[in-house]
C-alpha cells in the first residue's frame, strides 16, 4: 500500500517581492489603512485634529526654543513655515520607521492565523502615513501661499512635481528600515526600546530645527549631518517649497541608492523572518 505525503512549505526565499499578489489583496490594503487611521484616533477628544494640532505644536515649541532662546537662524524663511515645513517632512519618513518597527510584534496574532501576503502590513503603515502628510500640507501650503504673496519666499514651483517622488522615497526608505528592525526584534526585543531613542538622535542629526547653511562649511560635524541619508532629502524639500536650503544632487542620488540597497535587504529579511518568526514571538 503506497502512502502519500503533502509537503507544505513556504515559497518565499530570499528576494522575493510579488507585487502581482500583492496587487490581488489591494481590498485588504485599503482595510488595514482604514483600520489604521481610525485606530489612531478612537476614543480622543479630538480625534483626526490631532494631525493637525500636533505639529503645530511641536512648531510652536521649536520657535520658542531654538528660535527665542537659542536664536537660531531660519535661512530668511518666516519661523512658523520653516519649522512647520520641516516637522511635517519629518514625521512622514519617523512615522514611516516606527509605525512599521513593530510589524510582527504588533500583528502576530494575525499571522498566526490567516495567511495573506505580511507586506500588506507595513505598505498599509505607510498609507495611513502619507494620508495624514497630505493633511497637515493643507496648513503647509495656506502659509506658503501666504509669504509668497507677502513676498518672504519664493517657491520653486517648476519643481513641485518632483515632490511625490521625494515622498515616496523617504516613505519606502522608512518602510524600510522599519522592516529590518521588526525582523531583528522578533529574536532581540531591547532593540524595539532603542527605537525612539535611535529616532530622536537622528532627529537632531538632520536639519530639521535648523538649515545646514546655519553649519560652518568644511567642519566635521557639517560634513557627518550631509552623509545622514534624509539630510539632502529635507533641504530639497524646504527649497521646493520655500525657494531656500542647500540642493545636493549628489548626496539625493546617494540617499536614494541607500534607499534602494536597504529595500532589498529589508525584502530578505522579511521574507527569511515570517516563515520562522511564529517560533520566537
């Protein structure tokens, strides 16, 4: 008597990133990305004013401490904008990071269960990210639009269509060292209390509360904040914008070769960590 056996195994090995499948469970994108959104917001006060609020906040923060009491120049660009401007660019590429630093951490009861391609997780992130981006650029934009009839900057505006592509990679550049992280965490836990930490250190380590042109040229601590991936990425960002900051082809084209190497690292990774992770979570 012959005996059968079925074989069940996982077909993703190494780098595999199937965006056809990916593209079959769109529905289940969307969801999540509701989900997410709604989430974020249930049972506050304010609710989805919170986007908006919150940098305004961390703005007017910024203006009373670096802008009042350390008297850090804005390159010329009005307080309220630059600050706004660069929390907002920020955020989008920190929120990006963090959101997905905890992908299997945070949903493994749902792996553990269903099965549907676990990418769908961290894109979702990454939506909801870019939903409240669009949002907060509401006020970005009003107060553009105000200082430049006010005549205090000077938009690029022949480069605004350049700006969805900058979006779009500091989001995945985000999304992707978020990955790595979640899959290391799922064997080393401390690494996850590292996170905010890590975030606020690069924080500080790009020009986000102060434009590089405020940095001595040809010092040290220049010439290590313009080898930071998201530095070229933020002064194109305020120039577009606001028509002032530091354009570095150079060190975009570098950061965007960054963004693609950890992209594939972060695929095999992935795609290593979800067939085993159940084991150690």
């Amino acid at each position: 008597m012959k005996t059968y056996y079925t074989n069940i195994e996982s077909n993703n090995r190494g780098f595999r990133l199937n965006l056809k499948e990916l593209w079959e469970y769109r529905d289940l994108v969307l969801l999540l990305t509701n989900k997410t959104f709604t989430l974020s917001y249930k049972q506050t006060v304010l609710g989805p004013a919170w986007i908006i609020i919150s940098p305004m906040l961390s703005s007017l923060m910024y203006i009373v401490i670096f802008g009042i009491i350390a008297g850090i120049s804005t390159n010329g660009i009005p307080q309220v904008l630059f600050y706004l401007c660069s929390t907002t660019f920020w955020t989008l590429f920190a929120a990006s990071l963090t959101s997905n630093a905890y992908t299997f951490l945070n949903n493994a009861h749902i792996f553990g269960k269903v099965y549907f391609p676990r990418i769908a997780v961290p894109v979702s992130n990454v939506l909801v990210n870019l939903i409240k981006f669009a949002i907060q650029m509401i006020i970005v934009v009003g107060l553009i639009i105000y200082y430049t009839c006010k005549g205090e900057v000077d938009p690029v505006w022949y480069l605004w269509p350049l700006l969805p592509f900058i979006l779009i990679h500091i989001s995945v550049m985000g999304m992707s060292f978020g990955v790595i992280v979640s899959s290391l965490t799922t064997k080393y836990r401390d690494l996850s209390i590292l996170v905010s930490f890590i975030m606020q250190l690069w924080m500080y380590g790009t020009p986000v509360v102060y434009p590089l042109s405020q940095l001595a040229d040809g010092s040290l601590i220049k010439k290590i904040i313009m080898y930071n991936p998201m530095t070229a990425p933020m002064e194109l960002f305020r120039y577009i914008m606001t028509g002032k900051g530091d354009v570095m082809p150079g060190y975009c084209a570098a950061s965007v070769a960054l963004t693609f190497v950890c992209t594939l690292v972060g695929i095999i990774v992935f795609n290593h960590v979800e067939k085993t992770f159940m084991d150690t979570v």
